[in-house]
C-alpha cells in the first residue's frame, strides 16, 4: 500500500527536494506552504506533487501517514496544531533524509559557513563525471541538473550540510542527522545569530559533528582556516587537508588572479589543470576540496580535472541574469561579510576597472543584526558603487538593527569620491534602488545584486528600467 507523506512548509528548496526523493522512494506527496512562487513551485508543480497555500487542519486530509516539518514551522501554525491534536506522526526533513536516503549509503557531506551549495554541486557534478551515479540534496539548484535533489543510483550520496537547526521540536543542526562516511569541512565564522549565541557555540557543534565520522571515515579539511584546524583534534578518522599552501596532500596554484585557471598539485606536484567558469579564490577553494575528496576516494585524475572544468554553477551564485546596453546585471546570494568580500575580490579580478555596482539587501537574521556592523563597510571595499537597502526590523529591537546609515557613512569616508558624490548610500526598497539608479548606470557597469531573498522581483525591475 502506498503511504502518505505532507510537508508543511514544502516550498523551500531543501524541503522541495525531500518531496521528490520521497516521491521516487514511492511514497505519495503532498504539501503546503505560505509562499508559492517559482521555481520551486513549478518544479513541485511538473512533479505531479499538490501545494496547499496557506496553513490549515483541512491540508492534512485525506490523513497521511508521516509529516515532514520545515524548520521555519513553528508551535501556533494551525497545521502544525491540527496533526499534533490529531496524534499524526511527524519528523523533522534531516531526520527522514537520514532514515530513507542515507543510511546504509555513503554521505558526502559538504560544510562550513560558505561554499556549501556551491561545492556540494561541484562534487554531484565531479562524481557524475565519474559515472559513480551520485544523488545529492543540495539548497539550491546546480546549473549541470537543474534539480536541487536526485535520488541516488548506488552507493553514493551529496548532502549540504547546513548548521541551522533541523525544527521546532529538534534544534540540533540538520549536519548532525547525517552520519557522514566523508565530511569536507571548508571554514568555520560566526553566523545564524538568532540562534547561536556567540562562535564558540557552533564550535561545539562541529565537534559534535567530527565524532559521527567514523574512523573508517574520510575528513577532508581545509588547512588554511585555523578555526577548522582548531576542531580537528577531535576527529577519530583519517584527515586529508586542502589549501592554497603547498605543503598540504593537496593545494592549488593559480595561474591566473581571478581563478579561471588554476593547477592542482598532489603532493607539491602538478596533476592536472583547470580552465572552468568559475571566478575568484573561494571557488578554486570549493573545486580543490571536492578534487582531494575525489582523489582520496580513488577516482581516476581525468576525471575529476573533466568534471571540474564542465561544472556550469549555481543559480544565484554570481548568475548573470541578463546584460542590456553593456550594462551586466548579476544576482548572488552572499549574506555575509566574507562572502560578500570573496565574491568582489573574485569580480574585481575578472572585470579589471570596469566600474561595480552591489545592491545589497541585509535579510537573513544575522545580516539584519548589528553582528558584522563593524565588517560590512570594510567586506564592501572593492566595489566602487553600494547601495544599501534598509533591513526590516521584525522581531528586533532598534539597537540590535543593522546601523545602515553608520555602514555607508564609513564606506563613503574611507573611500569618498571626487566633486562630493556618495560612493554608498542607503534605500528603502527594490522600488527606490530602481530609481536611484536609473539616471546613473551606464554601459560597462557591473551590478551585483546581493539577496537571499527575492527581493521584490528587484532583477525584473531592472530589466525594465534598462530596456
């Protein structure tokens, strides 16, 4: 017989996924959601698989067998009530990847507080390369599959390992529900300040993480950060480190500043080098972990230099969305100073002068926080144009907020501009970004808008402002 599983909150990406690994498992899906929009729903939509909107007792009819609960659920959702009063069995989505994807699998979990989604999809690509049939669950959409999820065709298995707690009943991190045969930890900062008191607290958490290795197991580790090096003592299996230092098992030697073309070295030797579409250090970082994860697994070089090379990116990972009159318009999901750092310094290096733009929208809890006040002016540094979009407050009190006005007023001091034009400024929203800008864009310009949000269609603005 045929069982039943509902999602509440099925819209977001990892959730979207776990619907369709379930409906390849045979189970029969369906789902609800307050926010439906594209592409997930289109992606839900092709699959045969029902969204309910909005939250009701009614969505749990006919009765399933199982919920699957999103994280961003929380005690008062009057679905979440309905399926508690009525006793139906619920779980959390890392707990029922774990018990119908993983087990008996070998995970590959990908790590850290950047490059998840982006190595996570270098490595389903790169072990695709290989023909070792992997499936994955990755948090965004991987331009080689255009699915953020695949069920798995052997033994092997891509996860995104996200630190953020797993649902309202089960605040470990999603990571921990994982049990990873290899785990790639790719660097360690503070984030998700709504639940993480301080860093030490996801310190513990990735400690906690490195005893589920087992010691059969493959720790792949990022020797250039000293926050990951500091949890390593902790690990029970082996450890392969990777760097940009070429002292390590294996490091990477750029041939050109932006990353374009970099050469992996294996022991302080060349093995092979990499021509890709890629931009910037961070992602020569990302290719080189899951190459030494490869490698250390026994994939033949070619391949993994020909699985490398292919890899297309990640939608909102640096996507050009649309270039009108010379002018480039790119959408990038970074949220936090490092990122955003990286990503121009990447930017920077590939465009040479040609004048950048961020539009930048501080939406995730701790963008929104005072929490990188201090490093946001100074992550902002390399592009030659900013524009701020004021956070929303919900949920936080005036003094906890982003200081926006004190992050442009140091912007402009630092680098200022000559006839008394603000390098930076602030706006209210997608409409006054618009307009700000409209009058003062021109052709070669590069405009990086950063969200991880959508940004009230901001893209779709922009396109018709520039035609």
């Amino acid at each position: 017989m045929v069982k039943r599983l509902h999602i509440i909150g099925i819209c977001g990406t990892a959730m979207a996924g776990i619907a369709a690994l379930a409906q390849d498992a045979g189970w029969q899906v369906s789902g609800s959601d307050a926010g439906i929009y594209p592409p997930m729903s289109d992606f839900l939509l092709a699959r045969n698989i029902p969204i309910a909107e909005g939250f009701r007792a009614e969505n749990l009819i006919p009765l399933p067998d199982l919920v699957v609960v999103g994280n961003a659920i929380s005690r008062g959702n009057p679905e979440l009530e309905a399926l508690m009063d009525q006793g139906i069995p619920y779980i959390s989505g890392p707990e029922w990847l774990f018990k119908n994807v993983l087990e008996g699998r070998h995970a590959v979990v990908v790590t850290g507080t950047h490059g998840k989604t982006t190595t996570t999809s270098i490595a389903a690509r790169v072990w695709e390369e290989a023909g070792w049939g992997p499936g994955f669950l990755i948090g965004g959409i991987p331009l080689d599959f255009g699915v953020g999820a695949r069920s798995p065709q052997g033994p092997w298995v891509m996860v995104e390992g996200d630190e953020y707690d797993s649902a309202f009943f089960d605040k470990r991190p999603k990571f921990l529900h994982y049990r990873p045969q290899t785990l790639i930890l790719h660097n360690l900062e503070f984030d998700h300040a709504d639940i993480y008191p301080d860093l030490e607290a996801i310190r513990v958490q990735f400690r906690l993480l490195l005893r589920t290795v087992p010691a059969s197991g493959l720790l792949v580790a990022n020797g250039d950060d000293e926050e990951i090096a500091a949890v390593l003592p902790y690990a029970h299996s082996r450890i392969v480190r990777y760097g940009l230092n070429s002292e390590y098992p294996f490091s990477a030697r750029l041939e050109q500043e932006d990353g374009h073309i970099w050469t992996l070295l294996k022991a302080g030797r060349p093995l092979f080098s990499v021509a890709w579409g890629m931009t910037g250090r961070h992602n020569v970082m990302n290719g080189l972990a899951v190459a030494a994860a490869a490698l250390s697994h026994g994939m033949d070089p070619l391949r993994v230099r020909d699985g490398l090379v292919g890899f297309q990116g990640v939608a909102r990972r640096l996507q050009l969305r649309f270039e009108i009159q010379g002018i480039a318009v790119y959408d990038d999901f970074a949220h936090h100073p490092t990122a955003i750092a990286t990503t121009l310094q990447g930017v920077r290096a590939a465009v040479g002068d040609a004048r950048v733009w961020v539009i930048l929208e501080p939406r995730s809890n701790t963008m929104r926080r005072r929490v990188h006040q201090d490093r946001l002016g100074s992550a902002l540094t390399a592009a030659d144009r900013v524009v701020l979009v004021r956070p929303g407050a919900k949920g936080l009190a005036s003094h906890e907020l982003l200081d926006v006005e004190a992050v442009v007023a140091q912007i402009n001091l630092e680098r200022p501009l000559p006839g008394g034009d603000s390098r930076a400024v602030v706006v209210a929203n997608a409409v006054e970004t618009v307009a700000y800008l409209k009058d003062r864009v021109r052709p070669g310009d590069r405009l990086l808008v950063m969200s991880n949000g959508g940004f009230d269609g901001i893209h779709e603005r922009l396109r018709v402002m520039l035609s």
